[in-house]
C-alpha cells in the first residue's frame, strides 16, 4: 500500500509518497496510518489532533485524509474504511497559494 503525501506533510517525511505494509484480511485506513507511523514516526505529531476533540477518530482538523480522492470523514467511515489492494491513500493538508 502507498501513501502520497503533499505540502508540510510531505516536506516533513522528506518525500512525497510512502509505501507501507499492512497485514490482515481487511485492512482499513487506520491499519494503513498506523503502518505509516511506524515507517515515518515523526508524521504523528503532525496528523494526530493533540488537544482537540476526539472527533474524525483523532486526526488534526487541518488534515485530510483521501482514499482514492475521496475524504474518508465525509464519504466512508472514516479510519475503519476498508482499503482494497492498489486503492491510493493520502495526506492532504489545506494548501493555499496565490
């Protein structure tokens, strides 16, 4: 499985995608991040809500996570969204520019 990762997100794994191993017969999304944290730790601080309400199963307000595109919070089931072999995950923080 593959992560693709973008802006501050991205510049602090020092790369733009990540491949991580999940085991199981049903991997989720949240299998999938913590698979993800364990190959770049200093990610967690980042993603992770610290000190906000335990809404979007822990994750940072700021941060959006996709599965094949798609916010897993506002069209699946959030972390416990299954993950299918060749589906693209992503971290995606507000980007602005001008």
């Amino acid at each position: 499985m593959q992560w693709k990762l973008f802006a501050d997100i991205a510049e602090r794994a020092g790369t733009d995608a990540v491949a991580v191993q999940v085991d199981g017969d049903d991997p989720t999304v949240g299998d999938a991040l913590d698979a993800l944290f364990e190959t770049e730790p200093t990610l967690r601080e980042r993603v992770l809500a610290d000190g906000e309400p335990a809404s979007r199963d822990g994750i940072a307000p700021d941060v959006n996570v996709l599965l094949d595109g798609a916010d897993v919070f506002t069209t699946a089931d959030g972390l416990a969204t299954e993950v299918e072999v060749g589906a693209e995950l992503a971290l995606f923080p507000p980007v602005s520019g001008g």
